[in-house]
C-alpha cells in the first residue's frame, strides 16, 4: 500500500498581498489533486527571531522546523531581493539543517518584481545541497510578477494567471513534488558504477 505523501510550501513573503504565496497555492493545489496532504507554511504567521546558535528553543522555530522535517516534498518560494531570497526566507532556513533537508525532495519558485531571478533560484538550490536536500531540476521563475496575474474571485487568492503556459509550469512543480516525493537519490549510475574486473 502506497502511503499519501505530504508536500509542504514555505513562503519566504512577508507581504499580505504577496505574488510568492499565491503562486505556492497553485503549487499546492496541483499537488493535492495528485493526492498529497498539503501545507502552506506562511513565515507572516511564525515567530522566527533572528537565528543564533546559542539560544535553543527561539520563537516558533521548532513548530517550523518540524513541519520540514516530517514533510515528504518541499517548495520554497521567495520574492526576488537584490538578486537573491529573502531575508525571512533566510533567516528561517538557518533554523533548518540536515535533519529537516537531508533525501527530502524540494522544488523552487521565485517571484521577481522585476524581470531577473536567475540568481536566486541558483543561490536557494546550493544552500539547499549543503543541508543534503535534492532539488527538482523543474523550477519556476515569474518575471515581472505583478503582471502575471488578473483578479478572478473564483480562483487562489482572487487572483488567475493571466498565460496557461506559466500556470501550467507552476501546476507542474506541484505534480513533480508530488511524482518524486519518496525518491531515493543516488549518486551512482549505471553509467557512473566502476566496470567489475
């Protein structure tokens, strides 16, 4: 019996009317009509004090940190700042190490104010590695990011996307985080493994 798997979305916007969370929910909701257990960890509603190391037990850190940790899939979104994610985005995943990352698939979706978020994706997918996390090479960037939606009261957030296409490739992280949640990543392959003697 194949168990439900969960996929969790980790806003890093602290804006109320925020482009990042709105996109989350479409991920999330692509990922609940595969059949996962879905959660939306808004950072607005957490008390995460600057992380120090010398403090346990800080705000709502482990509440936070607990939700990585038992979620089977994770997609980090952030707005773009200066050409990297947010400070709140930041600060959270210092909270999280090897315990919460380590063979946990994530997915990454940026939202730029503007029209570069190539960096960023970048910057998230190496500090994701460094904590053993494997990264989905599907990943999402909006350019522009006000542009891309138009009031709907009928969808997320009364907002839709104005291009299926880019939709499309936000509903495709969602079905990937869901496709991929119980990989179990290798570093070998067939084509890597020493030949035997």
């Amino acid at each position: 019996m194949t168990r439900t798997p969960t996929v969790l979305a980790v806003s890093g916007s602290l804006r109320d009317e925020s482009y990042t969370r709105t996109a989350l929910r479409y991920v999330l909701d692509a990922a609940d009509e595969r059949g996962a257990e879905t959660t939306l960890l808004d950072l607005r509603e957490y008390d995460l004090p600057v992380y120090d190391p010398d403090i346990e037990d800080q705000g709502d850190a482990a509440a936070a940190t607990r939700l990585v940790r038992e979620a089977d899939a994770v997609a980090l979104g952030t707005p773009v700042y200066h050409g990297s994610y947010s400070g709140a985005l930041k600060n959270f995943h210092d909270y999280c190490g090897f315990d919460e990352y380590e063979d946990t698939t994530v997915g990454l979706l940026a939202a730029a104010g503007g029209g570069s978020y190539g960096s960023t994706l970048d910057h998230l997918r190496i500090t994701v590695r460094g904590v053993h996390g494997w990264v989905l090479p599907h990943q999402v960037g909006l350019r522009n990011a006000s542009s891309k939606f138009e009031a709907d009261p009928d969808a997320i957030d009364g907002r839709r996307f104005r291009d299926p296409s880019l939709q499309e490739r936000v509903e495709k992280l969602g079905r990937s985080l869901v496709e991929y949640a119980f990989i179990e990543p290798s570093v070998t392959s067939a084509r890597s493994a020493p030949a035997e003697d």
